[in-house]
C-alpha cells in the first residue's frame, strides 16, 4: 500500500518523493526549460513551480541529482530578481512585499550605516613589525 504524505513533504503530483527519483534528464531538462521560459513573466520559483504542477523543492532536488541544469536555475532566479525590482520600480506591485521577498531570498539586506570616526590608539603590524 503506498500512502501519499502531506504537502510538508516532498510531493508532487500526490505522488510520493520516489516519483522525482525516476524523472529521466529529459523530463528534467523539459521542466527547466519550461520554468526558464515562465521565468520571463512569472515574480516567484513558487509561482513558476504552481505552473509546472510540482513542489518549489523540485527544483533543488533535481538541480543535485543533475548538476548540469543548475546554470538553468540560476537563470530562471535571476529573470526572478529583475522582475521583482522592475515591477518594484513601476509601481506594479507592492514595494514592501517586493524588499522581503529580495531579503529572504536574494541576499539582500538593509544599508548599514557605520561610524567612520575612530578615538583611540592603532597598532598596525605588518610580518611582526610595528608600523606607526
């Protein structure tokens, strides 16, 4: 008796994680062309993967069992990416939905502003040399 687990974990189809285990590099290679194609329109991997019918995890999982798609989905991010920040620019969508979605996702983070002004004394040592 095969049992379908939840969303929480990796199926697709309702069918279970053994399902992606045998997706061939031609199935693969149709998914990411597919998502790299979507990628030109679409803000999110989640939206892209909704389209697809699978789990955004797919992505991941097949990037790992197939190395060579993996310059595919860094493509497919950045089309994300440049998306988000032009849609951002336009006003077509939220700009504070726009900065989390950079943040968790992009590596963006907020500008940090550091005190240049410095009072005290510096030792600089340089191959065990002091140098004042």
């Amino acid at each position: 008796m095969n049992t379908v687990k939840n969303k929480g974990s990796f199926t697709t189809n309702n069918q279970p994680l053994e399902r992606w285990e045998r997706w061939t590099k031609t199935e693969c290679e149709k998914i990411f062309n597919n998502a790299l194609l979507l990628s030109y329109s679409e803000l999110t991997l989640t939206n892209i993967a909704n389209k697809l019918n699978v789990y955004t995890p797919v992505f991941d999982y097949l990037v790992n069992k197939y190395p060579r798609f993996e310059s595919i989905k860094k493509a497919i991010k950045a089309n994300l990416e440049n998306n988000l920040v032009v849609n951002a620019l336009t006003n077509k969508i939220n700009t504070t939905m726009t900065i989390f979605i950079l943040k968790n996702n992009y590596g963006y983070k907020d500008k940090v502003e550091i005190d240049k002004d410095f009072y005290g004394d510096i030792t600089i040592t340089i191959d065990g040399e002091e140098i004042n």
